[in-house]
C-alpha cells in the first residue's frame, strides 16, 4: 500500500429536503472506497482504517441518519430507511465503481442498497453484517431504550472508561482516541454522550422490522468479501455455507478480534480492504 496521503478528513455535507447527511471525504486517489458504520458508531470509527486506506483510494465515510453530524430523526430506521439512505449518498453524491465497506448494520445496508441499485456498486465488503434479524431479536437490541442512556463527567472519564471496559479495551489507542475526540458531544446536561440518536434503537421502529440478508446476496453478481472476527465464527456458520455455494463470495478470519473487529486490527482491516479492492490474492485468516 502506498503511503496515507491525509491523517484528517474534510467534514462534508449533502442536503435532500430537510435532512442533511454528513460525511468524512479523505481525499486519496483511485477507485472509492466508502465507510457505513454500524448502530451507535459514526463515520469517525473509521478513522484509523481510513488514514490508511486514503493512500490508495478515494475514501468515504458517511454517517448515518441519526448518527455522527447527520440529521437526528425522530424515525425513519428501519432497514428499509438505512439502505434508502446510503442509495441517496451514492445517488447525491453520482458514485459509481463503489468498493462498499459496511459493518453490522451497515453491512446488511450497503447488501440491500446493492441489490436495489446495483450500478454503482463494483465490490462489497461485509464485516460481520447483520444476517437475520427477527422480533425477538429486535426486542433485545431495542431494549436499549429502556435504560438509562450512559453519559460522562468528561472525556477523560470516557477515556478511561473505553480502556477498560472489556468490549473496548480491545480497541487500539488510536482508536479509543478517535471515538473520544470525534464521535462525542456535550448533551443538554452538560454531559458527554456519544452522537448517536436513541430513537434509531426505538421498538416502535424495530418492532415490525425483520431482515434476512441470504436471499438478498443471493441477487447479487459481483464479489463479496466477508470479514468474520475469531470469536464471531460460530454466528456466521451461515456465511461460511454461502461461500460454498456462491462463486461470488469469498471470506476471512480475521484472528484475536471481536465483533468491532476493524477498530481492534485497524491496519490489518486496511490491508484487507486495498487487496481486494486491487484484486490481490486474500488469505483465509489474518
């Protein structure tokens, strides 16, 4: 990979009626490369990844609706919305010959957008993307709601909290850094949150929401490659299946990560990405 032209990117915005929808553009040459985090992240968890990336791609880093700099919406989440919301990017923004990178939920996005506008869309990279969702599941992740929305005195308390917390303490330096510097603000209380909008975890938006990505990748020509954390593998049995059956799809183990596995192993996250996207041979595990 060649050396990151960019360590920080230009906050941008699009504007469609009254909703504006943020981006992070790092600039770099060659074929675009964008970003779509998952719930409760933004554009900014790709910090690390992206000042790698940039050396070699053009890249892109929205934030969705409800989340980041984008508009907080009081609805407007379910899945339907998410993937209608990266086709207005891609549409606004007259993208074509995507390389589309999406974690969680912005995985099962990017498949769906992909699969309704295929056009612009030339490789996708699918990092652990939510594969079936139904009612439980989504009573579970909306139960979020419920509780108390934790908040901080200040950033370093957030700080330390995140270097100790046994999910995030996995995340590297840089990254913990990152999240504090750019994925927060100061609430109504005084009190440090995280950009990310309660309503998007909403019941009322979950509750009738249900997804099954399958049939979805099956639409779906052009290569796929999905990235599964070591302790992600039994969850996404599924995936490995559909890599036998789909000349398409490729996958691989990415060692010693979790679900955030792109915050964890940043650099070799990046790596992946520009292989693919360059079409260089991938190894089954990282």
């Amino acid at each position: 990979m060649k050396t990151p032209k960019t360590r920080t990117p230009e906050s941008r915005y699009l504007y469609q009626n009254d909703i504006k929808s943020h981006y992070a553009d790092w600039g770099g040459t060659g074929q675009t490369v964008l970003l779509v985090h998952g719930n409760m992240r933004t554009s900014r968890s790709f910090d690390a990844v992206s000042r790698v990336l940039n050396g070699d791609s053009h890249v892109l880093a929205m934030d969705l609706i409800g989340h980041g700099n984008s508009t907080w919406t009081p609805s407007g989440y379910k899945f339907s919305d998410r993937s209608k919301d990266v086709d207005n990017f891609v549409t606004e923004k007259k993208l074509n010959g995507i390389c589309a990178v999406g974690h969680s939920l912005g995985g099962a996005a990017v498949t769906m957008c992909a699969a309704d506008n295929p056009k612009p869309f030339d490789k996708l990279v699918l990092l652990e993307p939510m594969m079936e969702v139904k009612k439980n599941t989504s009573e579970k992740s909306s139960g979020r709601t419920e509780r108390p929305r934790r908040t901080y005195e200040d950033l370093n308390e957030l700080r330390e909290v995140l270097q100790n917390h046994k999910v995030t303490r996995r995340w590297t330096p840089e990254v913990i850094e990152d999240v504090v510097q750019y994925e927060t603000y100061t609430n109504d209380q005084g009190r440090v949150d995280i950009k990310w909008s309660p309503e998007t975890l909403s019941f009322r938006e979950k509750k009738d929401d249900h997804l099954n990505l399958e049939p979805i990748l099956k639409q779906l020509s052009i290569p796929i490659l999905f990235v599964i954390s070591e302790d992600g593998k039994s969850e996404f049995e599924k995936v490995f299946e559909l890599e036998k059956d789909l000349d398409n799809v490729q996958c691989i183990v990415m060692s010693d990560t979790g679900h955030n596995m792109y915050m964890e192993r940043p650099d070799a996250l990046a790596k992946i990405v520009s292989d693919f996207v360059n079409s260089h041979e991938l190894p089954r595990r990282v």
